[in-house]
C-alpha cells in the first residue's frame, strides 16, 4: 500500500511541478518568493493533485501538509537555494517532504478510498517513467549543465525552435519503450546513429554541448527503464 500511494504522490508532484506550471511562473516564483503571484496558485494545484492521486478522503490532511511545506519551499527558495545545485536542493527537500507523509499516513491513517483503481505498481511506475522522460528530464539535463559549468551555445540560428527539446523527449520515450521491452541493442543502435549525424557538425563546441545533452538524456531513459524493470 506505502509504495502505491508513494508512486502516486510522485506522479502528483511531477505533474504540478512541470506539467501544471509554466517555465515563466517557475522563473517568477523562484525570483520574487512569497511575493510571487503564481506561488497560492501552485500550492493550491499541488494540493489538488496530492489528494486526487492519493485517491483516498483521509489522505486530506496530509496532501494539506504537502502543499503548505511545498509553498514554504518554494517561497523561501529565492533566499535559502542560490547555489548551482538549487534545483536539486528543491526537488530533493519536495520529495522527502512526500516521503515523510505517505509513511505517516501508512503508519497513523486509516485509509478511506474515494474510488478503488485496479492499476498495479508495474503500470504505475510505467507512467511516471515516461513523465520524466518529458519535461523533468529536460529540466534536469539543464539544471545538470549548469552545476557542471558547462555553458549553452549561442548561435541557435540554424536551429528550429524548441526541436532539441522535441528531439530530447522522442529520444527518451523510445529509449524507454525499448528498454522495457528488452531491446537494448535498439538503444545502442539509436546511440551509435546520433553520435555519427552529430559529429558532422565542424562546430566543436556546440558539437560537444550536444553529445554531453545527448548521453544525459540516453542515460536518464535507459535508467529509468531498468528502474521499472525492477517492478516486473
């Protein structure tokens, strides 16, 4: 039951933490704190999707408590994270935060199910797998960049618009789907394909920018695929 509800309640993160919120209200609540106009309206979705994803009335109180420490997270971010590694400090802090209150409610709750889902802890860890092989995993590839001081090219001109963000996400949700199906040498065949179009380019810089992108983002699905593999 604590491993169901966890993997529930970290789905719920990541939707109200990337897919709910915008890349320009992230900016601004991480800028202004507390006076933020996004932060109540973060906080509020977050609570709505902790206590839906819970599926269970009692889990109120503590999806409640969630979203009030995840609006003091975020509120005091601008302050307490200005280091390189304040994403990370952020998301860990969210994560032992939902931690604490899926065992606190397994340990001290009686559970009340608003609606019982036949869906087992395989499928669960499938969808939240290729949740963060779409917007999470970019965001980490970046955030990862920046601790390692590697700087982002300038020259996009030749570049269309948002596509190495679209590249990065097809990328992932096939490295994903072929590890789980257990087609590893697919993956070493995309792998090897990628490298040999990307070296064409005669910009070093930007060719080495890519490839480091490029191995994160293979990484991230290859690891999250044998994660789930664990739950088969």
């Amino acid at each position: 039951m604590m491993v169901k509800l966890l993997i529930l309640q970290v789905i719920a993160h990541v939707l109200s933490d990337y897919f709910f919120q915008t890349d320009a209200s992230s900016k601004e609540k991480n800028e202004k704190g507390f006076k933020s106009k996004f932060l109540l309206k973060h906080a509020i979705i977050t609570f709505a999707c902790a206590w839906i994803l819970s599926m269970d009335v009692n889990f109120v109180f503590c999806a409640l408590a969630i979203a009030v420490i995840h609006y003091l997270i975020d509120g005091l971010k601008k302050d307490l994270n200005t280091s390189r590694f304040s994403f990370f400090i952020d998301q860990i802090l969210h994560l032992f935060v939902i931690w604490v209150f899926v065992w606190i409610f397994n340990r001290y709750f009686e559970s009340n199910l608003l609606w019982n889902i036949p869906i087992s802890i395989k499928w669960l860890t499938i969808i939240l797998g290729y949740l963060l092989c779409i917007k999470p995993a970019n965001i980490f590839i970046r955030e990862t960049l920046v601790v390692g001081n590697i700087e982002s090219i300038s020259d996009t001109t030749a570049e269309l618009k948002n596509a190495g963000k679209l590249i990065g996400i097809l990328e992932r949700i096939l490295v994903l789907t072929f590890v789980i199906i257990g087609k590893l040498e697919v993956v070493g065949f995309l792998i090897a394909a990628k490298s040999i179009l990307r070296y064409k380019d005669t910009n070093t810089i930007k060719t080495e920018y890519v490839l480091i992108g490029t191995m994160l983002s293979f990484g991230i699905a290859m690891l999250v695929g044998l994660v789930i593999g664990k739950f088969y």
